[in-house]
C-alpha cells in the first residue's frame, strides 16, 4: 500500500512539472541565484529522460528540462528527482544521473558554443514530513585519507528544495503568485480552510484556456494524493480526472463544511469504544484477583494487549478455569 501511494505521488508529480509554468516558477520562486535571471523561459524544453547504460540497463529519470542562458543557444538542463522520504546516499544517486545525462549528450554531440558539455541543476523536490537531513555533497559520504588520496574524493552537490522546511520558514509569503509555491502550501495545509484558499488562488491564476493542461494535473494530484492523504477515512467528493479546478474548488468547498462535524462523530465513537474496551480490562482485573489472587507481569502484558473480543471472552471463561495460565493462554 506504501509502495503504490509513493508511486501515485511520484507519478503525479512528474505529471504536474511536465508543465513549463511549474518549472519556471520553481526556478524564479527558490532559486536564488543570479543566473537565473537571465534565462529565457520562452524556450524552456523538456527532453527525454531515457538512458541506456553501457550494460544496457534501461533507467527513467524523473523530469529534465533544458532552457536557454544569456545570448547563446547555452542550455542549462534541469535534472529533477522527486523525493517523499529521506534518502541518506542521494548524492550518489543524482551523480549517477549526472553522468548517463552527461553520456546521452555526448552520443549527441549536445555541447555548447566552446565545445564544452552544458551545465546542470540537479533539483531534489521532497515533501516529506521530517527535515531533509541527508548529505547534499557527495564528498560528505566518502572517507577521507590523507596523504594524497584525498585528491581523488568527488566533490558534487545538488540543491534539495525541502517544501515543509520552505512554507515553515518566517520569510515564507503566503501571497507569492507561484504555482510551485501553491503546491507546496498544498502538501502541507495548515487546515481545510488554508487548503481551500490556496485552491482559490490557483483557480484563478489557472484561469486561461491555454493552462488547462496544469489545472487537471493539479486535479489529478489532488484526487489521487492529497485528498485520500489529508483524510483517508473521510467520504471524498466524487470527482474524475477530467473536471476542472474550479469544479473541483466548488465541490471541497461545500464537502469540507461537513469535515469538523464528522470527525468529532467520529472522535466521540473512538472516545465510547475507547471507554468500553477500559471499563471491561478493569472488571476483568477484578475478577482475576478475587479468583486467583495478585496479577503477575506476564498476565497484565496481556490484559493490556488484548482486543475488545478477546477480553468479553475471557470474562464468559474465568468462572470455568482452574487457573489464570488456563483462562489466558500459557506463558
């Protein structure tokens, strides 16, 4: 079930960075480099992302672009790699990447005005819930030996783009028009009502016919990750694929009035059942002790993990047992 939500977010989000708008709002929004405003985003591509290895291992990348720099038919490829949970040897990973990117544009003779091999950005995205904490050079995971040795250890970085580390930051600005922005503010929604103005806005920052396309990506995500994520066990809207964003809006909107009252429902019939499961672990204890006397360790761990029906069954058995290790099992 893990491995198909991992697959269901990944593949949601190569579909929503297949929009050149995401891309150029990821790179102007949280890259803060000078380099990046003099790029041409008219001429943002993206390429192919199939390598075959020299052992013809078949690999996918996630999602590259390139873009045009400056004057010169200058590429800078974008290499993005979406992450949900830590990866402690990603740097080994994207170096990886690098390099069959690298083997793939020399077979093409892909190379800039000098001669030379375009740059890259390697971009990991990762929206999990704890703070990225992996090394991001690959030199920090190698083992330094003096003597000379240490001439030869890589030194390679990528940039990590931590979503919850981003919208929790004090300069974070909930009012930036930005796509990427507003599918980071998404993923991590302070409440329904956040979640609803953050939709809002992309409603009408999607609007033209022309963005379509991004508005049912973002409907896809929405569908498949973010709402079966935020409450897996509340009734969901029934929507398709197909509709709108604004549709979509329209219809959470009216759905999430419902939210509160059905989890305190909810959280009262936990609180019953809770209250029940309590009142006959302790009429059990009761009994136990009037019958055979002071409850050992082992039988409390017991008491103390059983299931509701397993304690009504014990309590119907106590008065026709000989011995605790008889009404609870052997130890």
């Amino acid at each position: 079930m893990a491995a198909n939500t991992h697959n269901r977010h990944d593949h949601s989000y190569k579909l929503l960075f297949s929009h050149p708008e995401m891309v150029r709002d990821l790179l102007t929004g949280f890259v803060k480099e000078a380099w990046v405003e003099q790029l041409d985003f008219s001429t943002l591509e993206k390429v192919s992302g199939s390598y075959i290895t020299e052992d013809l291992r078949e690999r996918e990348d996630d999602v590259i672009w390139r873009v045009r720099w400056g004057d010169d038919w200058l590429y800078v490829y974008l290499l993005l790699e979406f992450q949900s949970s830590e990866d402690r040897y990603m740097a080994v990973r994207i170096m990886t990447y690098l390099g069959l990117l690298y083997q793939d544009l020399i077979r093409q003779k892909a190379f800039t005005p000098s001669g030379k091999l375009p740059p890259v950005l390697p971009v990991v995205l990762y929206n999990g819930e704890q703070q990225w904490a992996a090394a991001q050079n690959i030199a920090d995971l190698v083992d330094l030996v003096p003597g000379g040795l240490e001439r030869y250890r890589p030194d390679f970085s990528y940039l990590i783009l931590d979503e919850g580390a981003i919208v929790s930051d004090p300069s974070w600005s909930d009012q930036m028009r930005n796509v990427a922005a507003a599918l980071f503010r998404l993923e991590h929604n302070r409440d329904e009502q956040d979640m609803l103005e953050v939709l809002g806005r992309l409603v009408e920052w999607l609007k033209a016919p022309e963005q379509t396309g991004l508005r049912r990506a973002f409907v896809v995500w929405m569908r498949r990750v973010l709402l079966p994520g935020r409450a897996p066990e509340m009734e969901l809207p029934e929507f398709t694929d197909l509709q709108d964003l604004h549709e979509v809006h329209s219809m959470l909107a009216e759905r999430i009035k419902q939210w509160p009252e059905r989890w305190e429902e909810k959280g009262r019939q936990e609180g019953r059942q809770e209250g029940r499961h309590e009142g006959v672990e302790d009429v059990l204890r009761k009994l136990i002790s009037l019958k055979f006397g002071e409850l050992p360790a082992w039988a409390d761990e017991r008491l103390k993990q059983a299931s509701d029906e397993q304690l009504d069954k014990w309590v119907m058995q106590i008065l026709s047992v000989n011995d605790l290790g008889e009404l609870l099992g052997e130890h």
